[in-house]
C-alpha cells in the first residue's frame, strides 16, 4: 500500500454528499484537496464553502472551484490550479452527477441526453483534462463514482443505470491504455446513499423531508446483509483504499453493504 499523504486530489461534485465523504476521507489520509463544483449556484457554494473548511480543520490545504464538468475549458481551469497552487496532480475522483427517477415512457430525449453529458462525458472529460500533468508526473489515481446500478437495471432510471455501466466500461478501457503510464483507473459502486439526490427522488413521491432518511434505512435494513444503508464516509473509504493500494486497477468496488453480490 502506498503513502499517499501530502499527494493532491482533485474531487468535482466535491461540495456535499459522496463528494464531500471523498473529500473528508482522503483529507483525513493526509492528501490536499481541490473540489471542482457549480459555485455559481448559492447552495453549492454554500456546501462548497463549508467542506473546504472542514478539510481545513483537519490539517490540509483545501480550495474550490467554479466547475462544469460538460466544459473542457473549466475543466482544464480545475486541474490548472491543482498543479498551480499546491504543486502536484496525484487523484482524480470524477464524482460529480445527476440522477433522475423517470419512467422510460415520460422520459424526454433531453434528460437522456443531459444525464449522458454529465455523468458518462462528464467523466470522460475529466479524465482528459487531467492526464497532462499525470503523464509528465509519471504516476496517477483516478476513482470514478458509478453504481450498483450499472450493475443491475432499476426500474425508472434507464437513462441513468446506462450512464454509469458506461462509467464502468471507461474504467476498465481506461485502466488498459493508461497503466503503462503509471496511472491506474478504478470506479466505486454506491449502493444506498442519503444525499440531495436520493431526497430529491423521494419528492417526487410526497416523503416529508424529516421521514427521508428514516425510510431509506428502513429500505436498507431489508434488503442488504449488513442491514444499513451507506455513508459518504464509506464511499470515502473505499477511495481511499483505491488510492492506496498500488497494484489495483481497472476495478470496481462495491459499496453496499452486500445489496448486490
């Protein structure tokens, strides 16, 4: 396993839920962090704001950025001050998506379309912009966020399980082409996570939001061997080990407590 304190990550989507559990996961390890995320949006910023400080509270140097990433020019920006402010581009964790509950009949062309560029090109770009300075380095890390569910169909989200089996299928191309250059590729499967995501799903069928979390543990309780529905701390984790462990690539690890085996 490999020491990877002082090493700098870039995160997108790093404000808050799994991203912000990545974050906070990999700041505990020692590593420096960039998120890349929409701070145009005050919310965002808000969340954005607040993780930075919390890595910051832990000890490392932490900064966010105003990023889409469906643009290659703020992506380049992004992993620009990486390098710029803190030195180095050692971890790229494209985590930023979108996720939608709606049945293949009501589903538009543009939300299939909006789901694809975000989630499946977004991490394409990503990737991209980040491998200048990882091939000069010699060395990289790059952990996706997919899911469980380009494992498996789930009813309502076609649009979504095809975005993230695409994830999956990059990461394994990816890690064939880029292991020769010392980067190595790898994805982690959520499985049941409560994040502005999952809440925003559930208003689509009336939850009051102080039954949200409640619910999805109950959900969880029954259906996986572990009997819990996951964190981002455990998302974060299981980053971390993949940024650790120095012969791992082309993987993807599932994180949900046994949903799917």
């Amino acid at each position: 396993m490999s020491d990877i304190t002082g090493q700098v990550a870039v995160i997108t989507g790093g404000a808050r839920g799994i991203g912000r559990g990545i974050a906070l996961e990999l700041g505990r390890a020692g590593v420096d962090v960039v998120i890349g995320d929409l701070l145009s949006v005050p919310d965002i910023a808000a969340d954005a704001a607040e993780t930075v400080t919390m890595l910051e509270q832990l000890g490392r140097r932490a900064t966010a950025v105003q990023c889409d990433v469906r643009s290659e020019d703020d992506l380049d920006a992004l992993m620009g001050i990486a390098v710029e402010q803190f030195g180095r581009l050692d971890i790229v964790c494209p985590n930023a998506g979108i996720c939608n509950l709606s049945p293949v009949t009501e589903l538009s062309v543009d939300e299939f379309r909006r789901t694809f560029d975000i989630n499946t090109l977004g991490m394409f770009l990503t990737v991209r912009a980040a491998l200048p300075a990882m091939i000069e380095q010699g060395h990289g890390s790059i952990v996706a966020t997919a899911s469980i569910t380009g494992l498996r169909g789930t009813k309502e989200l076609v649009h979504y399980a095809a975005s993230k089996a695409a994830v999956i299928s990059m990461v394994q191309t990816l890690a064939l082409e880029l292991g020769p250059q010392g980067i190595r590729v790898n994805c982690i499967l959520p499985g049941t996570v409560f994040t502005g995501i999952s809440a925003a799903q559930m208003d689509k069928h009336g939850v009051p939001d102080e039954m949200k979390e409640q619910i999805l543990d109950q959900v969880s309780a029954g259906t996986t061997p572990l009997g819990r529905m996951q964190t981002p701390a455990d998302m974060g984790q299981a980053v971390v080990y993949l940024c650790q462990a120095d012969n791992v690539t082309g993987t993807s690890i599932n994180v949900s407590g046994g949903a799917v085996l």
